[in-house]
C-alpha cells in the first residue's frame, strides 16, 4: 500500500458511502493503520491509498490507539482556532488553517456498531482534516492567505511534477 501524492486527481474526487462491513474493509483499515504509523501521520483517509470509500483511521494516542470510523460525519460544535497543519499526500507542505475548535463525531466501526464522540484540540483538527479527504478537500484549499503564498511555489512545483 503507497500514498496518492497531489495533485493527483483521485485526492479530488468525493468518496462514496460504505454498505458492506467485511472481511476486505477490515483488512483496508488494518492495511491503512499501518501505513499511517510508519509515515508518521496522525489519520489517513481511504482515498490517500487509492480507495474512494468513506473510511478513516485516526491514531488516538497511546492509550487508546487507532479508531477506525466508517462513513464519518462531523459537526461543528464551537470554537475556531488557527493551527498548522500538514498532509501525508501532500508531502512538505505545511501551513495555518483555521478549524472548529471542539467537533462531534458520527460514523459507524468496523463491526457496525455505532460511533458517536466530541473531539477538541488536536483530535477536533484531525477529524476535520480527514473528513475532508472523503469530500475531496485538501488542507491546501483552507490555507490562510499567508499560508497559501508560501505553500505555492511547493505546490506549483508537484503540479509541474518536478
């Protein structure tokens, strides 16, 4: 399993709803889990390994570990903050983006049973940021103005393919 790197178009594409809890999505998310540790990433998003299905996997830290949210929904609940923030498919590039500072969290596990949290902090900026993915949103198009000058000489650069 490997990284879709931008720009390419896979990463723009809305990701379609899951319906069948089986053996291979299972697999999927244990594949992803672990290329999100050894890329030292805090989630992925199905559609950054090639999958347009409406998965993430997101690292809760070390006492909780990794939680796997089929068909994820987030809302915001309050609060906005600006953060930095960096993409495993958009590699190198970082840059300020302003976020909901606490978010509830809808989706359903892997068994099918039902998710509901609050996130706030870094875990509220994690969720937002892998949802988007399965909009076809990157961090890159909610760029502080700031954040985009400096990002766009990086950016022309992988659109170029150099």
């Amino acid at each position: 399993m490997t990284l879709v790197c931008y720009p390419d178009p896979l990463l723009r594409r809305k990701a379609e709803e899951i319906s069948e809890f089986n053996k291979e999505l299972r697999c999927l998310a244990d594949e992803m889990a672990e290329l999100m540790h050894r890329s030292k990433g805090v989630g992925l998003a199905a559609p950054q390994v090639g999958r347009s299905i409406r998965l993430v996997v997101v690292y809760l830290g070390e006492e909780r570990g990794d939680l796997v949210i089929v068909n994820p929904v987030v809302e915001c609940l309050g609060g906005e903050v600006v953060g930095e923030e960096g993409c495993l498919s958009v590699p190198g590039v970082l840059g300020k983006v302003v976020r909901a500072e606490k978010v509830g969290v809808l989706g359903v596990g892997l068994g099918g049973n039902e998710i509901e949290l609050e996130a706030d902090g870094l875990m509220a900026r994690v969720f937002q940021h892998e949802t988007d993915h399965l909009d076809g949103t990157l961090f890159i198009d909610k760029l502080t103005p700031a954040s985009r000058i400096a990002a766009e000489p990086q950016l022309r650069q992988m659109r170029q393919g150099s």
